[in-house]
C-alpha cells in the first residue's frame, strides 16, 4: 500500500457542486489523489459518488468548482479532454460491444473515422504488452459475447490502458464479480498502483475497502463527511460513518416451516447440448427461506427463468402453489402471488425511460386497484410508488421521476420494494443485495425476514456467503446446473459451504 502522500496530488476535485433540480447530489466536495494511491470512495445508495466521478470523467458539467488533472485545470463537460489528460473511467455497467473481439473493442474509437483500416496487428500487440505489464491476462482475438463477466471487465481496464490512463476510476468494479473474482481484481488493482497508475474505486463492500485502498473518503447526503486511512478505521466505523448512525444487520429467529409451496422432482430445463438445468429436487415450504449458493454461471440464471415463470421443465415435474408448471406463464405467477426479484435489474427489473410509479406496478396492472379496463389508476399507482419510496428509503428521484435517473442500489430498492410492499407467497430473490450499501443491506434483510415471519416461502438465490448464513433455514449449492442436497444452516460453515460449491458434497455431508 502507499505510503501517507507527500508529493503533489496527480488530481485534485475543488469544491464540486452539482444540483439535479431541487437535488444536491454533490455539495462543495473537495478532495485529491496521490500518485500510486488506492482511494476508495464509500457512501450510501444516493449519497453522491457516482455524480462524483461522471463530473470528473467529463459525463456531467459541475454547478461550480473545478477539476484539476496533473496541475492544469480539465475543461468541464468534456469526456475526451479527460481521456487525453490521462483519465479512464471503467463503468459499472460495461459498454462493450459482444460481437466483436477484444482487440477490435479495445481500439474503438482511437482512430481517425478516415482511416481506411485498423492496423489490429500492431493493437494486438500493444494489447498483449499491457496484459502482461499489469496482470489482465486475456486472449486479444476472443470474441467479448464469448467471455466471463470478470474478463469483460478487464477488456474495460485494458481499454483505459491502451488509452494511457494514468488515473483509473472504477465504479463499483466487484457488484457482478464472484468472491474470487474480487480478490483477484484488487490484487491487480494494487499491482497497478504500485506500477505508478493512482485509482478511485466506488464500492460498498466494507471489507474489500479495507483490503484494497490506502485511504478512504466518505460521502453522506452528497458532502465529505470523513477521511480515513485504511489501517487505521474498522468496518464498524465506516459503517456508522456512511448512514450516521450505528449499522446492525437482523437475526433470523427459528420458526416452524409451513406447507410446501414449490415443489421440484428430477426437472431439467432444456436437452442434449442446451440442457440447463439437470435432476434439481428441492421443495421450498411456506415460512422458510431456501438458499441457493454457487459460483457464477453455474445454473443460477437459468434456475431463476424456471421459478419466474419464464421457461418450464423440459422433464421431471414442478409444482408452485399447489398448481403443475407445464409452460412458461409468468402472468399467472404474479397473479398467484410470486414476487420476483431478478439478478440483472437493469436488464430484466426495470424499464429505464419509464417512470418510478410505470416501474412499480409494472407487473400488477392486473390488480383492480391499479388498472380499470385498459386504463391505468395513475394516482394510485403514484401513491404506491411514494409508499414505496417512504418504506425503502429510495433517493434520488418522485414518483414522475424517469428511474434511470437513480442510482443502481435505489433502483434494487425499487424492485424490491414493489414486491414485499404487499407480503408475496413465495419471493425469488436473486442477488437480492448485490449493488446496496451496508445499511440497505440490513433494511433489506429485515423486509425479507419480515415477510418470512407473515408466511412467505423465500428462495435466496445469492453468492454471498454471510448473507445465506445470516437468512437461510436451508442451504443447497447449484453447480453446473445440478443442486446438492439441503443442509439446515446450523450444520453450515464457509468450508463445508466451500466444499458444496465445488461440488464436493459427500466430504461437506
């Protein structure tokens, strides 16, 4: 890690402001970095990083301050300018384009729109140079649509790279990285610093903030509220210092399990070379949360379209609440009282140039109090959505409010929201926390809890080992399509859960 900074700052924010109408989202921040520095930025779901950054990248023009990149000031509104300066900034949300290879993403848009051809040989080898220089392995000629999410995300850091980024910023650069991907990520990030580029990096998880960064700047309510060195803080006090107050997650209390709301004997999904899912047995009773834990990409998506009502078993039987699942029907899940919380919020959750209230009655148009005929009740949808807002603390945005606009984290609180508002009978939550800061977390496993408490059979679907330890009454792990045996969860550790996870069950039993 870095050594307390002496020499001057390779970048300097001076009193950013920044107003999205009657919204502060950024209120006279100033900070700096180092060279070679690790500086994470923390704060709540809304408190302001992401404006932040994008204001530093040249993405939005600050009400008033400056930004000052290696001593001379950035012309504001200009992404290009900040790229030129020595800025790359890697999404949340990566912007590549599938069907092509990675040298050909890496080199979009480094070259003149006359030229009649690019010179990929040359791209190539440049490519391969930085792989090695900084740790990205990964095959120039590879098709992006082809590879994992943790090596498109290092496609993203390349593409900064070859641009001769001396400054990284990287926004929530682990939300859809396995636990191993991270670790692997924050290895090269720190081998990256220590090669003279200085990073910021958002992210809400505590404990890779005090794995990673040398120095920590927290933001509430769109102003620095603290700056700590990482040595020198604890998980708790970062906590408390991103929510103003003192941050504990719920217990789950033991409770005797209902009826069985979902029931799967011997499904499949799929055939032959396409087949998905394969023999899955598990039954979910009513009053009891069913974790599903696994590595990414080994059947999870796949498990969630089936439960969703999206696809239906190619063999085997499947039955939820009480009825025989033959064909996709999703309508007539939601109708039956299934809510759905899916893993991709952007993708499958919300409809982005629609409206906060359009998003949370989406899927419940057909309830009475919503829809007349083919007319919508607008103000009692707009009402559902501000109890909405009110209960999950969504920031950022009203009801009229378009939900591209809010950050990721409220958007999850969204989804989640428009489904426990009402206590389902079954809930399918995939991720369910992914993107959310601690205190969201914590609010989020209450309402989860809270609706077990009322009755709701849960499927959890996450990679977060504590959170399926923390709500779970049973634990099955899914690999490569197939789920091991349950376990009550106080007959679980991480080893044992480990060892499930790679599919070695009779060890674990």
């Amino acid at each position: 890690m870095a050594e307390p900074a002496t020499a001057d700052p390779v970048l300097r924010l001076e009193h950013i402001t920044k107003r999205f109408g009657g919204l502060v989202a950024n209120d006279d921040i100033t900070l700096e970095l180092h060279p070679g520095e690790l500086l994470a930025l923390l704060g709540e779901n809304g408190a302001g990083k992401t404006t932040l950054m994008n204001i530093l990248f040249g993405h939005y023009t600050a009400d008033a301050g400056r930004v000052v990149a290696f001593g001379a000031e950035l012309p504001p509104g200009r992404p290009r300018a900040a790229i030129a300066a020595g800025i790359g900034m890697v999404h949340q949300h990566f912007a590549l384009a599938g069907n092509l290879t990675v040298v050909e993403n890496v080199v979009a848009g480094t070259e003149s729109l006359w030229k009649v051809s690019s010179d990929l040989a040359a791209a190539r080898g440049r490519l391969r140079a930085l792989s090695e220089r900084f740790g990205l392995a990964i095959d120039p000629d590879a098709r992006v649509g082809d590879l994992s999410v943790g090596e498109r995300q290092r496609v993203e850091i390349l593409k900064s790279l070859y641009r001769d980024a001396r400054v990284l910023i990287l926004d929530e650069p682990t939300a859809v990285l396995t636990h191993q991907e991270a670790g692997r990520l924050y290895e090269t990030l720190r081998g990256m610093a220590a090669k003279g580029l200085s990073l910021i990096f958002i992210s809400h998880k505590l404990h890779e903030v005090l794995g990673a960064a040398d120095r920590v700047v927290v933001l509430r309510g769109g102003r620095v509220v603290a700056e700590r060195r990482a040595a020198a803080t604890t998980k708790e006090e970062l906590a408390e210092l991103m929510v103003g107050r003192r941050v504990a997650r719920p217990k789950r209390e033991p409770q005797a399990p209902g009826a069985p709301v979902i029931a799967a004997r011997g499904v499949d999904v799929g055939t032959g070379a396409g087949r998905r899912l394969a023999g899955l047995d598990f039954t979910l009773h009513a009053g009891e949360t069913l974790g599903i834990i696994g590595v990414s990409g080994n059947g999870q998506a796949a498990l969630t379209q089936l439960v969703c009502g999206l696809t239906a078993p190619s063999a085997g039987s499947l039955t939820m609440l009480d009825r025989t699942i033959t064909r996709p029907d999703p309508r007539a899940l939601v109708a039956a009282g299934v809510g759905r919380v899916p893993e991709d919020r952007n993708a499958n959750g919300v409809v982005g140039e629609m409206t906060l209230w359009e998003n949370a009655v989406l899927e419940r148009l057909g309830e009475p109090r919503f829809a007349a005929g083919p007319f919508v009740r607008r103000q009692a949808a707009r009402d559902f959505a501000q109890a909405i807002i009110r209960r999950f603390d969504v920031r950022g945005g009203r009801p009229d409010s378009p939900i591209r606009l809010l950050s990721g984290g409220n958007m999850q609180k969204l989804i989640l929201g428009r489904n426990l508002m009402d206590v389902p009978r079954i809930l399918i939550a995939s991720q369910p926390t992914r993107g959310l800061d601690e205190g969201a977390v914590a609010a989020v496993h209450e309402e989860i809890l809270a609706a077990r408490r009322a009755g709701a059979g849960i499927l959890l679907i996450s990679e977060d080992l504590d959170e399926i330890l923390q709500l779970a009454d049973r634990v099955q792990a899914i690999v490569k399509g197939r789920l091991s045996p349950a376990i009550a969860v106080e007959a679980a550790d991480p080893r044992r859960l480990g060892l499930m996870m790679a599919g070695v069950w009779e060890e674990a039993a």
